[in-house]
C-alpha cells in the first residue's frame, strides 16, 4: 500500500511542471508588448504620403521611391535636412505646405529608418538636428551609420 501511494505521488510530482505550463497561456498570447509595434513615422506617412508613393515607399506613376536605389541616387550625400525641408513644403502633392513639423520630421526619419539609416550618435529630435547630418551613399548593407554623419 505504502508503494502505491509513493508511486502516485511520485507521479503527481513529475508531472506537475508540465501540467503547471499547460494551464498558463503562453506570454507571447497575452503580452501586448510582444505584438509588433509600428515605425515611429508610419501612422503619419500612411496618412500623408502612402497614396502616391506607395505604401513600402516604391513610388507610384508621379511619385518617386523613397527607398533602395532609386532613393539614394536622389539623395545620397545630401543633408538630411533637405528631405525635411522638400517634405515640409511640397508635400502632400495634393496640400502642399500642410504637414506640421511634427509630421514632416516623423515622415523624414521614417524614410531613413525603412532605408537603414541611423548617424552613430546622433539621435534626431527636432529639423534642426539634421542639419549637419548627411544622408550616406550605399545601401544599408553597406553600413550607413559608418559612413559619417556630417560634412
């Protein structure tokens, strides 16, 4: 008898942990912190920008990239703050000039961010910061950060 019971409890103990994380829901399911968050930037472009440049930034009919290739051919070397500067008064195509600073900066640095651009550092906040940061040549691959960060 005295088998018996020890052959229980030692069942009821090995089996316990698995049962323990049975029962609890994974965090993954129950964290909201484990969804994906958006892009600082993405809100704003999806509602400003997206219509004419594509919703991944691949241009359209009348509107150019604004990633790869065809965005560092346009860019590459340039300050940063042109970008800003181009965003703030030509854009939307169809409102010109009706972005606040807070769009058109959220809007530029969402452009560097889905380009892999980041200046070692240099953590832009305001227009006012990009001026002496310099958009890198290459491709993200090519390690923007590394490539400096001002003329």
């Amino acid at each position: 008898m005295m088998n018996a019971r020890l052959a229980i409890v030692a069942l009821l103990v090995a089996s316990a942990p698995w049962m323990s994380v049975a029962a609890q829901p994974a965090a993954a399911e129950t964290s909201p912190q484990s969804a994906p968050q958006p892009k600082p930037g993405a809100a704003e472009y999806a509602a400003h920008c997206a219509s004419c440049h594509g919703a991944q930034l691949g241009g359209g009919v009348h509107a150019p990239a604004l990633i790869g290739a065809q965005f560092q051919g346009n860019w590459a070397g340039k300050r940063a703050r042109l970008l800003y500067s181009r965003i703030i008064s030509t854009m939307p195509q169809n409102d010109p000039g009706t972005l606040s600073v807070q769009d058109a900066l959220a809007v530029t640095l969402y452009v560097f961010t889905l380009n892999g651009i980041q200046w070692s550092g240099h953590t832009p906040s305001t227009p006012d910061d990009l001026n002496t940061l310099t958009i890198p040549a290459g491709s993200p691959s090519s390690s923007p950060a590394a490539a400096g960060s001002s003329k």
